[in-house]
C-alpha cells in the first residue's frame, strides 16, 4: 500500500553496500522501519531523504510490523544544519536516541509532536539542556515511571520538599533530610511546569542557573536509576555539559 508519511529519522543503518534502513518517526503510525535502496550512492535520488535528524514528507510501500520501503518524498527540514559547533549536534543526537528508546516501549503517535516542537525549539536557539529535560519529563509518562512530587520518598508522607534526589525518586523532606540536594520552596512548581508546558507555546525560557542544573542532575539521576534506558549519546552530553 503506497501512503505518505510525516516523520523524523530517528537513526540509520547501512543494509548491503548501497541501502540504508531508516528508523522514521511518524505522525501517522509511529516508529516505522523503511529501507531506502541505493541510499548511500552519491547519484541516488533516495540520497537527501535518508538522513538523521531529517524532517520530511516520505512517499512509501507501507507494510504494518514489517519494513517498508521508501519511494520518494519531500524534505521539509534538516535540524542542526546551520549549527557551527557540536552542542546542537549531541542534543539532537540524544533526543533522537532516547526517543527511539521510549518507542520501543511505547510506540505512542504524540510522542511524534513532543520530539518535533523540541526539535523546532532547539533549531530556534531556545535552551537546549532546559528543552532535553522537559522531553525527558514528559517521556516518564510513557514508559510508566512519572516520580511521585507530593511525597517524601523517605519517609513517604505528604509534606513541603525540602531536598531532591534522582536516585531515591524524588523529593525529601525536612525531617528526612540527610545529604541530598536542598531545593528552594516553589521546587516543585517549576518540575511542574516542565510536565505541563506545551513545548509549541515556549516564547521564552527563564530560570535560574542552579535550578537548570538541579533539574537536569535530579533527571540524569532518575533515568540512571528507574528507567533501565542507556544511551550512547550519554557521554558526548556528558563532556559539553560539564
């Protein structure tokens, strides 16, 4: 059956010498697996549509859990093509990674519009690092391991946050607290509003520099500890992060 899809390239995979197998995320079936033939030959029309982080219209034979096979198509956007240096580079590396991940265990059609509107945010020059935590929030709904923000994860009752820890899932309280990270008193609503926020509505991005750092340490913490999810585009982040 011959239909057009909307997606993103989350990876490739040289098939033989000159194909290529796409992982594409598409807005109408989800992660789909297609072969471009003759892809990685330099004259080949299927060339300009078989590559990462590539936004387009693609035309194809679909076959449902099997792979199907690309026939042209239109592309729309190459994310990170205008960036000078590595940064953009690893957040999309990343994104694009741990999207393919979270698919493989929820293979959900919206996840299609939470990775494009981070992707259009990060290629507007929007806070990368701040755009990555709010994906990797709103990823936790998916996989099924959202963290409990109204308890102690200590003593589990109901109280104010006095510290965080991505290890023990979230936060701690006064009484409880020994050596995890101390948080101000409106913690809570700014993890808040990374769940919430619809990314398409960001206008601008403002937070304090240790929040960032504290959002970003507590979620690296709690993917590392809850998820089983691994990432080889962890390191490369890693380095630029530090």
């Amino acid at each position: 059956m011959e239909v057009e899809v909307e997606g993103i390239v989350l990876k490739e995979t040289l098939y033989s010498e000159t194909s290529k197998i796409l992982q594409v995320l598409t807005k109408e079936f989800g992660l789909i697996s297609i072969i471009a033939k003759g892809a990685s030959s330099y004259k080949n029309s299927l060339r300009s549509l078989a590559l990462p982080f590539l936004y387009a219209k693609f035309i194809i034979n679909y076959k449902k859990d099997k792979i199907s096979t690309l026939k042209g198509g239109k592309v729309f956007k190459l994310y990170g093509s205008g960036a000078k240096d590595m940064d953009v580079y690893a957040y999309l590396s990343y994104l694009c990674e741990l999207t393919y991940k979270v698919l493989q265990e929820n293979n959900n059609k919206e996840i299609f519009i939470i990775l494009k509107n981070a992707l259009d945010k990060i290629d507007d020059g929007f806070n990368k690092t701040v755009l990555k935590n709010i994906v990797e929030f709103k990823y936790l709904d998916y996989i099924g391991i959202t963290p409990d923000l109204n308890i102690c994860h200590k003593c589990m009752n109901v109280t104010e946050p006095f510290a965080i820890d991505g290890k023990i899932g979230g936060f701690v309280c006064n009484n409880c607290y020994t050596n995890e990270r101390k948080v101000q008193k409106d913690f809570k609503k700014i993890l808040n509003r990374y769940q919430d926020v619809d990314i398409s509505e960001i206008k601008e991005i403002k937070i304090s520099k240790e929040n960032e750092l504290i959002v970003n340490e507590f979620l690296k913490e709690y993917y590392v500890s809850f998820s089983g999810i691994k990432l080889n585009s962890d390191k490369l982040i890693e380095m630029i992060e530090k």
